[in-house]
C-alpha cells in the first residue's frame, strides 16, 4: 500500500441546523447545534484513513483549547500528526457552518493558524513528502504553500492529488505540476475561465487538461463525476441516498479515492469507492463525524450493486 501525504488545514467547525438559511438582518432560531473537527485538509486525512489509507497529516493549530482538543482527536483516531505545526498567539482555524433542512450549506471560515503553515515551514518537513507516494492538497492553506508542496513532490517524483478548494485561479506552473485534479462544478470554472452551463462539461475538461495536468475529476454532486484523462472518458453516477448535510462530502470523496488508489486498484473501482463514501457522509451531521470507515463503505456496496 502507498504511503498517503496529506498536507492542509484543520478548523473547530460550529455547526446550527436551520429551517432555512437567514436574510440580511434577520434572526432565526436554529433547530440543533454541533461543534466537531473539521477543515478540508483534516476532513480528507481523517477520510482516508478512515477508508484504510496508510495517512500523515501536516497541518498547523494554534497552542489554544481548539487546537489541543484537535490533536488530541486526531492522536485518538490513530492519525499521525506528528510533523505539524503548533504556533503561539494566533488561534485555530474555526468554520461557522449552517444547514437548512434540504442539506444545504452556508461556511463562514476563519483561517487563523492554517495561514502560518507557510513554505518555510515545509521545506523543514520536506522529509515527510520524500517518503510518501502521494501527497493530497486542498486551497485552504496559503497559495504559495500549495506551490512549494507540488514542486517538491515533483522534485521527489511523488503522485500529485489537488483538490481546488474553495475555488480559486491557479497559475499554468502550479497545474502542470497536477496529476490528479477533483474540482466541482464551480471550482472548474473559476481555473478555466469558462461556464459550464455554456461549453460544456467535457470542454471544460479538456481546457483543465490543456494546462499540464493529467487528469480530471470533475465532480457533480447528485449526477455523479465524470473522469477524463487525453485517452480515457468515465463517468460515474451518484447513489441515491437522502441527504440530510452536505458538508465535507466533497472531502471524504477525495480521501476515500486517495486511499483506494493507494491500494492500487483503477479508476473505476475508486471512483466508486470514493462515490459510495459520499453519499453515506452526506447523509450523517457534521464533517468528520459523518465520514464513513472502509467497512461501512464495502458493505453499503454490497447493498448497492
């Protein structure tokens, strides 16, 4: 099994289910309240470990009571966090999360450490990444922490998986260094310049493709994803569940395909993995306490053949 490299952001996530999101000025009264451990790059880490990943998580907390409940979390999952980083006088990333009662999601995120885990920082634990096989980034880490992480990887000829989260521009320098780009429907838009709604899906692709990476997992929520790479095409619908909260289903996709392509096995396979692992965490509350095991996703296969 390949060794997983997952390198991002942790937050405190403060979650209020609601009937229906709130206007400008208005005050509602929230149905139930959560506080879990969230951040997109915790929320893949903890997913593909959950999902049976070999896993190492660099991220940066803050030394206050969010920060120490976090690692003590993560040292009680069994995920290894041993190269982050911990920094005085800035406190831990927190998320204020509401969700309707379709499942929907509004997020508030205030980065606080996650922006401290800067280059200088990774050059120092440029070890951890010559001993993966793959390492995992998302956007809610500083843009220039991205890049050092994907040259480095390159440098060191270690598999690329980049999830473009929150959407934003990259440059033509940081996709050619992608092997593996998961972007929505939004976040594709937001690289390529182009809409959707007007060229097309697989234009859209193909214009991702252009920039230097290798391949593309698009992903469209209820319609499933659609995979392209310059010789192959592979769509894979969604299963059919009833959402009750979206939040971090995006995140345990791309933890759950991480950890079964570390395993070897292709894309088809993965994807519906990876697939099957989202539907079942949008149907829980919460980011990492709604991400499934690697067992309760092969058994939610067998019963979705």
């Amino acid at each position: 099994m390949g060794k997983i490299l997952v390198i991002g952001s942790s937050n405190t996530d403060l979650i209020a289910t609601v009937k229906a999101f709130p206007t400008a000025g208005e005050t509602i009264v929230g149905k139930s309240f959560l506080q879990a451990m969230g951040g997109k790059g915790a929320n893949q880490a903890v997913a593909a470990h959950k999902s049976g990943g070999d896993v190492k998580f660099i991220t940066c907390l803050g030394r206050d009571a969010n920060g120490q409940n976090a690692l003590k979390y993560y040292k009680e999952e069994g995920l290894d966090v041993s190269s982050s980083l911990i920094v005085d006088g800035v406190p831990s990333g927190t998320a204020i999360i509401m969700v309707d009662e379709k499942g929907e999601n509004c997020i508030i995120i205030t980065p606080g450490a996650n922006k401290m885990l800067t280059s200088d920082y990774i050059y120092k634990v440029e070890e951890a990444i010559i001993e993966s096989d793959m390492v995992v980034l998302q956007m809610e880490i500083p843009y220039d922490t991205v890049k050092t992480v994907c040259k480095l990887a390159k440098q060191n000829h270690k598999m690329v998986l980049f999830n473009v989260a929150p959407a934003c521009q990259c440059d033509e320098e940081l996709m050619k260094q992608i092997d593996i780009l998961i972007v929505n429907e939004t976040e594709a838009e937001a690289i390529s310049g182009e809409k959707i709604e007007i060229a097309g899906k697989e234009v859209v692709v193909d214009k991702l493709l252009a920039m230097g990476v290798n391949t593309v997992v698009l992903t469209l929520g209820k319609k499933g994803c659609l995979l392209k790479t310059n010789n192959q095409v592979l769509n894979v619908p969604a299963f059919v569940v009833e959402a009750l909260d979206s939040t971090a289903a995006g995140d345990t996709f791309c933890g759950a395909l991480a950890a079964e392509l570390s395993r070897g096995y292709d894309w088809a396979v993965a994807l519906k993995f990876a697939t099957a692992a989202a539907a079942i965490c949008v149907t829980r509350m919460g980011a990492q306490p709604s991400i499934p095991t690697e067992y309760e996703v092969r058994e939610f296969l067998k019963n979705h053949i």
